[in-house]
C-alpha cells in the first residue's frame, strides 16, 4: 500500500488543471509546488543530516538569478575594465545552469562547514544568504539592483530546429511544477534509501560512532549539500520563469522560515513530509483570505504553526503513519525486513 | 598460547606514546605491542588512561609525542574513518548505538564501507545498486546472529536492554569488518549470563582471526580470555605480561587489583 502513495498522489494531483479551473487557485498551486520543491531540498540536510541550514533561501534566489541572467543575457564591467558580455541563452539551459551554480555554492557552503556543525552550520549558512544578498542589491549593473530584473522568459522545452514549447498558461506550469516535485522526490527518495542516506543519517545520530564504523561523514556532508543547493536552484529557476520578475527580496529570511515550517510541521526526515506540510502552510493563506482579514490570516497561520508543533512534535506524516500503522517498522524498510527472513 | 608468540607477528605497535591535557598527564612513554591473533587486555583504576590510549590509537585523539602503527603503517595523522578502513574498529566504553533507527538498519550502517554502489549506480537505480544492497542485507543478517541479537533486529536501538545494546555496538564494529578489535569494558553493566554469552563470543571472533585489545573491569574475564595483560596506573605501563604473572605480581595487587574488587562491588 504505501508502495503506491505517491503514485496515487501523483495521479491525483495530475487531473487537478482538468476540473480545477480558478486561475487564483491554480497559480496558489503553482507557488505552492515551487516552494515545496525548495522544502524537499531543505529537509534533505535538516531531515536526513540533522544539519540545519537558516540560509537555505541563498540558493533559491541564487537558482534565480543565475537563471534569469542566462537567458535574459548581461553586459557587466568587472575589475580593471574587464568586459563581460552574455548573449542570451535558451531558457532551459538557463534552468541547467541554475542547479549547477546552486549546487556549486552547496560545494563551497558544505567545505566551509568542515568540522563545522549545529550552531556553528546555523550561522555559516546564514551569513552566507545574507552576503549574497548583498551582491544583488548592490551589483547593479549585473542584476539591477532593488530596480528587479524584469522580462523574464517563461520557461522554455525543445531543441533548435525542433520547435520550442513554452510554459505560458498557469496549467502548463502546474504541470512543470509537478514535474520536478516528482523528479526530486525520486532522487531524494533512491539517496535517503541507500548506503549514501544511511550514512547521512549516520552523521546526524551519532558523529563519532558513524566515524567509527568508517564513514568519512564531511564527504557525505558536502554531497547532500551540494545535491539540496541544486535542487534549491531548481525551484529558484522555477520561480523566476513563473513570476519573470525577480529582486533581492527573493532572499528574504522570511522564504526560509517558510520552507523550514513546511519541513518541520509535515515531518522531517519523512519523503512526504515537506509535501504535505507544504501543502498545508502553502494554502492556509488561500484559505484564510477568503474570510480574513490579512492580520487576521498571519495569526491563523501561526497559531495553525504554534498547534501542529505541539500536538505533533514529530510532525503531521510520522504521526499518520503511526495512527494508520502504514509505516513499517521502525526504520526496518519492509523489504529489509523480509530478506533477513529469507537469509535464515 | 606458546605456539603463537614464537611465530608472533607485531600487528599493532604502540611507541612511546604521550597524552597532555594541558597539565595533566594521561599517558606518558606508553610502548607495547599486540601480536596479530592475539587478545591482549589493557587494565588499570579508574582514570588510568585507557580509554584515552583507544582514542589515541583509533584517531580520535592527536598524540602528544610517539607513534602508533598497524600492520606496518603509522597511523599518527589518520582520521578515525581512515583508521577503520585500515581494519581496525572499536567500542565505546559508553553505550553508543544509532539510537532512533532500528537494529538492522544500525548494522546497516556499519557495513557502509562494504557497500560497492556508487552514487550514480543509486540515483539512476542501477542492477549493482540493488546487489549491493542484497548482499549488505545478508550480510547484516550474518552479523546479528553471530553476536546473538538477531530476534530484536525489528526493534529501535535505544528501546534494547542494556545487554543488548552493549551486543550491538559490538556488532557495528564488527560490520566494519575489522582484523583487529578494540573493546572499551564490552560487559560493564552485563549479568553473569550475558558476561558468559560474550565470552563464548570472544572465542568465536578469536576462531576468527580477529586480533583483540580488550579493556575491561572484570577480573575473571580478563583473566580468561587474555593471552597477556597490559597493565596501566596514572598513564604508565607498571607490568605486562600472560595473566598468572599480573595475577601475582604485588605492584599490580597494591595498584588495582586489590581496589578492582571494590569497584566490582560498586558496579
Ligand atoms: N578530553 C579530555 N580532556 C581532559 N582530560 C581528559 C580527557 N579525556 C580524559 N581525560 C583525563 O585523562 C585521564 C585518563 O582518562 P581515561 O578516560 O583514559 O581513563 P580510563 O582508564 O579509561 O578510566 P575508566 O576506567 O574510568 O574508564 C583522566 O584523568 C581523565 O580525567
Ligand atoms: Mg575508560
């Protein structure tokens, strides 16, 4: 049964452009989606490392920019007169190259925090967003400053010669949005279920006991780092191509409140938790607008936060899991479980 | 017991180690050596300096001067992970488990450096990805029979009785597939049956080939299952050598021995 959720999930939220045509409703979907993609990459190291990573929005408005500038194309002048000219590129390639930069700056954040863990990874990661911050709002010649790159291309599939199809209408994008929740879903689900995601969870239990049994836990480290800062990069491209406008509020503390929220309440260190707690904080302000006041849905929201944090500390999907007893065993895969049968 | 030592081949040696804590001296001019197939024990009072010599020796802590080799290499500015990947694992003298995952899924992670796939192998779910697996699987199976807690491989690790517990750090390092053991007092806190299980299990990894250094506060067990004893007071060597000369030499008596018993009744 539980083998099959997430494809009957993934179905059930395919027919959703069919009868749901409010474009309101859909565009919440869509930022929704965007959001939890940024959740799922956060809930890889916090869940899974037990790292938490307060700055975790630098990589989603890294995936931004990087991508809004490839395909939007820039001129700047660097040190010593030195001229940099970008000729626009397809928007897709744009999209690569936002997860190869996020993933990069994931590689030089995790090297950073060699040695370096809880507390300390906390603030390494934060002054981190707050830097690059910083260079968008004053690097105004590459990014326009508080002014906001503007006329971003909606994303773009195809190949020269082939025909592009480009994501315009808000389904096309739900569709888009919803592709990459499944593909990072998979890859998030083959790591954490491996010896790679053992070893992730190695270093998060008990530091010196993984070293111990042989786990080089800085190179496990840098390697969930750099593959939650490109996913991060991903929904930051995303984003861009979706709103096509973007400014350095993209960076905004508040952005990794919000994923942190989503991993928390639905259960982290779960594959479906930052989904369903993405799902839940991203439409209580739908919800709420329709018979709120805005202050009033800002306390809604958190007392809505305040609740789940205290009757589900575990969070929404372990405590389902429990109630239905759909999760297996403890820790024990079901399939684990079966073959220690057979090896007697 | 003869036989071995006079085809004895040095398999860890430890040479002239020191350990400072600021002033205070945990270990000064250590040198000994375990021969490869050997159970040796290190004994001495509380605060004697042998946990910090297993610190030293798995890399965990930076000698103050000396050197210490395994099967030839020095393994002075090793990691602790590189220090395994040479074939040498250990226990902690505090129960140390993955406490919030289950019991197979604890040895699971101790095999990590028998695991064959690569990452793209897992993220592309490659036919090696799901061998690996298999094997690892099998072999975890192996492990936890061989130390006797293959009925509570379901269970969390923190919900185990302390025995068990004690066994499943055992088997983690020993799913680290190691040539030579370090236990740091593996029976503290065991009753008089699980003591005797372990003991039979000692044997077993002997029958093995797995060199043992064995720190450990009962007597009787030291006695028995010791080819020789190292033994140490305020971080100096005060004798060595097989257990009928420790248990009759009056140095190692005034130190610890006659206070070992007093700790037991504590225990
Ligand atoms: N990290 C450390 N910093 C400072 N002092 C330490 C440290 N580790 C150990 N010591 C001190 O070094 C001495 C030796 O400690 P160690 O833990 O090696 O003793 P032990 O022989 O294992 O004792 P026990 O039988 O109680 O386990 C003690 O005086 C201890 O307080
Ligand atoms: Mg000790």
């Amino acid at each position: 049964m539980k083998r099959f959720l997430p494809w009957i999930a993934l179905l059930a939220l395919t027919s959703v452009p069919m009868w749901l045509k409010d474009p309101y409703l859909l565009n919440a979907f869509v930022t929704t989606g965007i959001f939890i993609v940024a959740a799922m990459s956060l809930n890889l190291l916090l869940g899974y490392t037990g790292q938490l990573s307060l700055g975790h929005v630098a990589f989603f408005g890294i995936g931004a920019y990087t991508s809004a500038l490839v395909s939007l194309g820039f001129d700047v002048e660097l040190v010593g007169g030195f001229r940099v000219i970008h000729e626009p590129w397809p928007v897709w390639l744009g999209f690569i190259m936002a997860i190869l930069v996020s993933g990069l700056c994931g590689y030089i954040v995790g090297k950073l925090s060699f040695r370096v863990r809880g507390a300390y990874f906390v603030i390494v990661t934060i002054s981190f967003a707050e830097v690059v911050r910083l260079v968008a709002l004053n690097w105004v010649e590459l990014t326009q400053g508080p002014l906001a790159l503007t006329s971003i291309p909606p994303m773009a599939l195809g190949l020269p010669g082939l025909g592009y199809f480009e994501f315009f209408s808000k389904q096309s994008n739900f569709y888009l949005v919803l592709g990459v929740v499944a593909l990072s879903y998979v890859i998030i689900s083959r790591l954490v279920n491996s010896r790679i995601g053992r070893a992730m969870v190695a270093l998060k239990e008990n530091e010196s006991l993984a070293v111990s049994v042989g786990i080089d836990v800085t190179r496990y480290l840098v390697l969930a780092a750099v593959v939650s800062a490109g996913i991060a990069g991903a929904a930051g491209s995303l984003y861009a191509h979706y709103l096509k406008i973007i400014d350095p509020d993209v960076f905004l503390f508040l952005y990794t409140v919000t994923m942190v929220i989503m991993v928390i309440s639905g259960g982290k260190g779960t594959l479906a938790g930052p989904i369903v707690g993405g799902l839940i904080f991203g439409f209580i302000p739908v919800v709420a607008r329709s018979f709120a006041a805005p202050e009033i849905q800002w306390i809604l929201y958190g007392l809505f936060m305040i609740l789940i944090v205290f009757v589900l500390p575990q969070g929404i999907v372990p405590a389902i899991e429990k109630w239905f007893g759909v999760g297996e065993e403890p820790g024990v895969p079901g399939a684990a479980a079966a073959k220690i049968q057979d090896a007697r | 017991m003869d036989a071995r030592s006079t085809q004895a081949q040095p398999a860890l040696s430890i040479e002239h180690i020191a350990v400072h804590f600021g002033g205070l001296v945990a270990i000064s001019d250590m040198s000994f050596v375990v021969n490869e197939g050997e159970v040796v024990s290190l004994i001495g009072p509380n605060g004697a300096g042998k946990t910090t010599a297993f610190n030293v020796i798995t890399g965990f802590l930076r000698p103050t001067q000396g050197e210490v080799r395994y099967r030839g290499s020095s393994l002075n500015n090793l990691k602790p992970h590189e220090v395994t990947s040479l074939g040498l694992a250990r226990t902690f003298q505090r129960t140390s488990v993955f406490q919030s995952v289950s019991v197979f899924e604890n040895v699971m992670i101790g095999l990590h450096r028998r695991g064959r796939s690569r990452l793209w192998d897992t993220l592309l779910a490659l036919p090696r990805e799901r061998e690996s697996e298999r094997e690892l699987r099998a072999r975890a199976a192996e492990i936890l029979a061989l130390v006797g807690i293959e009925r509570r491989s379901r269970e969390l690790a923190g919900s185990l009785a302390y025995g068990d517990q004690r066994l499943l750090g055992v088997a983690l390092a020993l799913a680290a597939d190691p040539s030579m053991l370090l236990l740091d007092e593996p029976v503290s806190g065991m009753n008089a049956t699980e003591t005797a299980r372990f003991m039979h299990l000692l044997d077993c990894l002997r029958g093995l080939g797995v060199t043992i250094l064995l720190v450990e506060h009962d007597m009787p067990m030291v006695m028995g299952v010791s080819d020789r004893i190292v033994v140490l007071n305020y971080g100096r060597i005060i004798a060595e050598g097989p257990p009928a000369a420790i248990q009759g030499n009056p140095e190692v008596i005034r130190a610890y021995l006659g206070q070992g018993a007093k700790k037991r009744a504590r225990d």
